[in-house]
C-alpha cells in the first residue's frame, strides 16, 4: 500500500482539539502536583522527626526547592531552553527517580517499624529508620542508573499464531521501542543498539514508537545510525506519542529518508518460503488530535490484506488492542508503558494500559509490550530493565 499523502493542516490541531487536550492536562497536572505535594510532605514528616532543629529546617527548604523543580523544569526546559533550564530540568529528572525509589524506602522502612515495635525490640532501628531509609535509596539509584545506561537485555519470546505459513515459520522479528533520543541519549547510544540489533541477523526490524524527544534539526544527527539497521525483510516504523510533541511529521520523512518503512495506517505483505504475512501499522491513538485526518485505525491499515494471512500490527499502546481484535490482527507488538520504568510506577501503569510488559492473550490476539529500549524522565530503571525484544514466529 502506499502512504496516505499529509498536507499541512494535518500537522497542526484543530483549536477545539488543542483547547480539550490542554485542559486535560491542565486537570492532571493539578492533581498530580497536590498528590506529589501531599507525598512529599509525607517524606518530610518521616525522614525529619528525629532531627535537629538546623538540619529539619534545611531539609524542609531541600523538599520544598526539589518538589518545585519537577514542574519547573520540565516547563521552562521547553519553553526557555538555556543552559540554567536545562542544568534544572536535569535536576528534575534526576529528583523524580530518586523521590520514587526514596518513598518506596521510606514506606518499606516504615512498615518494618511497625513491626519491630509490635515485637517489643529494635530501638537502635527505630532510631536509625530515616538513615536505613536513605541507605537503601542511595543503594537502589546507583543500581537504577547503571541499569538504564548498561544494563540491556536481549529477551527472547516465541509467538504461536495460527494460520502462519510454513514458510514464516521461525521468522525473527526484532523489535525497539521508547529509545528515546534526545537529551540524555546521543548518537553514541543509538549506535550502540543498532551493532547489536545488527548482530541478531533479524528477518524484521521494527520500532514502535518514541524513537525521539526533540526537533528534527536538533538530533537529526543522533538518529542518523538507523540508516545501517539490516533486516532481511525490511526495517519497520510507526509513530508514538512523543514523536507528536515534536512535529510528527517531520519525524516520518526523516526515518522515511534514513531507509525505514514508515507505516501510517498501511501494511506491506511480507513473503518468504511460500507464505505469506500481512505487517501493518498504526499511529499512537492519541494522533487525531494532532492529524485529524488521520486517526489511529487498524482496520484501515489492513485495508485490501488477503484473507487467510496472518496478521502483525505495529501500535505504539498496548490500548489499541480492542480495535486490532476487530480487525483482524492475531499479533500486536507495542511499548510505551516502560513497564513502568521505575518501581512502584509500574503499579499505576495497570490503571491505563491492558498489558504493562511481556506477551500476553487478550481480546483474542497475541500482544507483546515491550518495556523500552531507553528511557524517559529519569536516567534509571528499577525492577523493569531496557530490551531489544526477539520474537520468533511459530506456526500451530
């Protein structure tokens, strides 16, 4: 199939569209920000009870100036990039992971507490909590920065599908998602997971979503190593939500020019040994409002596919599963949930998305939820390690 032409009113919202996103998140910014208020206030109150006079006093101020810094710099590190907002946006990435690893410590230490006290015992502990506390956060950040940066896995996974060809029996398709380049992960990164993509000698390639965070001018360079992926059958891309924050467009035509099959509610039929499968792919669901004229629609995306042929959707949400079961689609292969990235961010994860990691049955398909590839926000990753996913088609 060919490429759906985009003019450019289809780069730009509506108003009505753009008024009822920025009210949405409007309202959550709100509610996140009391809920993190309120969850700060609550570490205050715990890591400083037994502290001095002096040092409750400045640690309050820290708490105050930290908890500041998350909406501050992720605001004005858009909206005035200079050298002061980008030292505090990093400072709020940072903080953000550190807060949430310090109040699951802070909690954990806490209910021990509760226990030791119930037991009689345990005064030096009940003494010491906030500094048992801040030991096991300093632990698990420096644990959580080398895994982000260091610490990829190469997951293996088997599909069954049935109806798939003899012939795709044993197809390697080698998937990426939420790499994520742009402040935090250069050219270097992006090279480094292509030589080892290469390495895996993939029958498929594809990368479903969030390949970037920032302009095509600024990391045009960074994304440049795409150009030597290697796949015996093609290299595949669909669009994420991040690529929408940052002229969708653009980003297609860019990937486009670097040798990849952008599929924008289209597929291409994959042939080998005989048979045959139909590989479509979708924009993130939230791409309407941002081109209008072109929503998320499986169902358009496999449009004239033969019947009979196994189909393979690229989606960047695992939420597109209910329209992929519609139509058609027996293997859905997604990201965006990081698996949460950071524990216990994966618990409120399950609260939007239907699959938070790994391969799963449901709505009567195959879907696999990759956990990313780089990261988002904070430079670390706790209890949900970055991947390159191999997943080995089999016929039942």
């Amino acid at each position: 199939m060919t490429s759906p032409s985009l003019s450019e009113s289809e780069a730009v919202p509506a108003p009505s569209s753009r008024r009822g996103r920025t009210g949405r998140f409007l309202a959550f910014l709100s509610v996140a920000l009391g809920v993190m208020g309120l969850l700060h206030g609550y570490l205050g109150a715990r890591l400083l009870s037994l502290a001095g006079p002096a040092l409750r006093d400045a640690g309050w101020l820290l708490l105050v100036v930290l908890y500041v810094s998350i909406p501050a710099g992720f605001l004005l590190g858009r909206v005035l990039p200079n050298a002061f907002t980008r030292a505090l946006q990093l400072v709020a990435r940072l903080w953000m992971g550190c807060f949430a690893i310090l109040l699951t410590a802070v909690v954990f230490t806490d209910l021990a507490a509760g226990v030791v006290h119930l037991t009689g015992g345990g005064g030096w502990y009940l003494a010491h909590r906030p500094e048992v506390a801040l030991a096991l956060t300093c632990g698990a950040v420096g644990y959580a920065v080398w895994r982000a940066r260091f610490g990829l896995v190469i997951e293996q996974v088997e599909v069954p599908l049935t109806g798939l060809g003899r012939g795709m029996d044993g197809l390697r398709i080698v998937q990426l998602s939420d790499v994520h380049i742009g402040e935090l992960l250069d050219r270097r990164f992006m090279q480094q997971i292509v030589d080892r993509v290469n390495a895996l000698t993939p029958d498929v390639i594809a990368i479903t979503g969030d390949l970037v965070d920032g302009k095509v001018e600024d990391l045009r360079h960074d994304v440049e190593p795409l150009s030597q992926l290697r796949a015996t059958l093609g290299a595949y891309y669909v669009i994420g939500n991040h690529e929408l924050y940052w002229n969708a467009r653009e980003w297609m035509e860019e990937v486009r020019g670097l040798g990849l099959t952008v599929l924008h509610n289209e597929h291409r039929l994959l042939t080998r040994g005989g048979a045959q499968l139909a590989l479509g792919g979708v924009p993130d669901v939230t791409s309407e409002g941002f081109l209008p004229e072109l929503p998320s629609r499986p169902d358009l995306a496999f449009e004239g596919a033969p019947a009979g042929v196994p189909r393979v959707l690229l989606a960047h949400q695992p939420k597109s599963a209910e329209a992929a079961a519609r139509a058609g689609v027996a293997l859905q292969l997604s990201g965006h949930t990081h698996a949460g990235q950071i524990f216990p961010f994966n618990l409120f994860v399950r609260l939007q998305q239907p699959v938070v990691r790994g391969l799963k049955r449901l709505n009567g398909l195959w879907i696999y939820t990759h956990r990313g590839t780089g990261y988002w926000g904070p430079p670390m990753r706790l209890g949900a390690p970055p991947e390159i996913a191999v997943l080995t088609l089999r016929s039942v």
